[in-house]
C-alpha cells in the first residue's frame, strides 16, 4: 500500500521569504508523524501544501496515493485538517458547529455529539462559538476535524493554550485514534508531546528538513539527553520564542 504522504522537493515563497526550501518526507500509513521546528520554520506552509490547501511553487506530494494538488474533492472525507477557530460558522453554538460539519460529511447527528462529549464539551454544547475559550475552540476545532472519522489527520499545535488536564485527555484521544488505525501529522512546539506521541519526527528550520528519526533514536544518534537538546542541537534555538 502506498504511503499516507509521500513529499518531494516542496518549495514555497513569499515575497522575499522562502518559506519552504524543498522539503522531502514520507508518511507511512498509520504512523504519528510530528513536525517540530523554531517559530517561522516554514511547519504550518509545509502542512498546508501536503493538506492540499496550498500550491507548492515546485515539487509535489501524495496524499494517500493520489496527488495533493489539484485538490481532489474525493480525498475530503478521507483526511481531517484541523481549522482555525476563526474558520468557525459565525453565531452558531458548539453543538450547532460540529452537526454542520458532520452534515457536510453526511455523518449522523449522534456521531456529531459523541465527539463533543469526547472532548469534554457537552456542558458547552449551547455556547456560541465566540464566546468559548480560546483552549474550548481549540477542542471544538479537532471535534469538527474529526468528526468524519477520517485516515488522515493534520493537527497544527493542537495543544497550545490547552491547560494541562485539557492536554491530557486530547492526548489520550488522539492516541485512541492512532491506535485505531488513523495517521496523525501534527506540528508542535512541545517536545515532551512529540516525545511521547510521535513515532518519528521531523526537525525543520529555515523551510528545510534537517533530520527525522523516532524521538529516541535522534537522542541517542545525537547523544544527547533528551529531545529538547536534539531540537537545540539540530536548529541553535530554544524551540519558544
Ligand atoms: N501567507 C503568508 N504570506 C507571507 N509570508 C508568510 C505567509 N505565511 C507564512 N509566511 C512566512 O513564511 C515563513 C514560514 O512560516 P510558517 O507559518 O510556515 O512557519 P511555522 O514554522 O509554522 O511558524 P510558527 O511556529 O510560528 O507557526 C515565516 O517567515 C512566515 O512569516
């Protein structure tokens, strides 16, 4: 079978900014895939070119066997991609969010409210979406990215203004998903949940794949002592600013 992605000297600029600078990586079929990298690492244009949401200026890449760009309508029920909070229908409750989306999938109401429970937003499920917290949207934005239980999922930072029990259980969920067979691509800035949840990871800076490898392994091929260290060794920075 073919990989989950398979990327070839990707290459995207803006402006006088080369974001990303040929990128090459694959995904293999039901593995948890993290993208690390120092802010403007070019992680966020690299995911938005393999979700196909993005035109790469050169290189291509295949999202499960078929070819990330030109979008392929029929490769939306299969891959996740989580949004912005701001990408949220306007006005609508929690609940009213996630029932739009599944109704976009053709996804049964129930499935809908099953994953707001998951993500521990059944008490919200009335509150429209600007009146949320900012780590409450969070959730519901990977709800509604999941909510057609798709093979492919893209989730950029999930974690971030999370609290820690919030990252906890988004960690569990997102593990159950892998372990049910799903691919999970995330970016992060948090080295000990790419530690724990990753099979392989990629370091990136300046829009190039510096090296990739299962988090143990670049410690131990980098001998150093955590994955911290490999991040600093690998790219010269802090991975937050
Ligand atoms: N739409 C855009 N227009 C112009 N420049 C952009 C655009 N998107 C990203 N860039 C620039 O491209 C570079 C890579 O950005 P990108 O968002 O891909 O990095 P990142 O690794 O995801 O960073 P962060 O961790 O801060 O989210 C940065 O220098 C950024 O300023």
């Amino acid at each position: 079978m073919s990989n989950a992605i398979t990327a070839e000297g990707l290459r995207k600029r803006y402006g006088e900014t080369q974001a990303v600078d040929g990128v090459s990586l694959e995904v293999r079929r039901g593995e948890f895939y993290g993208i690390l990298g120092p802010n403007g690492a070019g992680k966020t244009t690299t995911m938005e070119i393999l979700e196909g949401l993005r035109e790469p200026d050169e290189g291509s890449a295949q999202l499960l066997g078929q070819p990330s760009w030109p979008r392929d309508p029929a490769l939306l029920h299969r891959i996740g991609v989580q949004l912005q909070a701001s990408a949220f229908f306007e006005r609508l409750t929690a609940r009213e969010q996630i029932r739009t989306f599944a109704a976009l999938y053709g996804v049964a109401e129930t499935r809908a409210d099953e994953m707001l429970e998951t993500v521990g937003l059944t008490e919200k499920a009335g509150t429209r979406e600007d009146k949320l917290s900012g780590g409450q949207a969070q959730r519901l934005s990977i709800a509604c990215a999941l909510v057609h239980d798709p093979e492919l999922v893209f989730l950029d930072e999930p974690t971030t203004g999370l609290d820690p029990q919030a990252r906890r259980n988004l960690w569990d969920l997102l593990r159950r998903i892998n372990s049910a067979g799903r691919t999970v691509v995330l970016t992060t800035h948090y080295m000990d949940e790419a530690e724990t949840l990753c099979d392989r990871v990629a370091v990136m800076d300046h829009g190039r794949v510096l090296r990739v490898g299962p988090p143990r392994e670049l410690v131990r091929e980098l001998g150093v002592d955590t994955l911290e260290d490999v991040f600093l060794q690998l790219t010269g920075r802090e991975y937050r600013e």
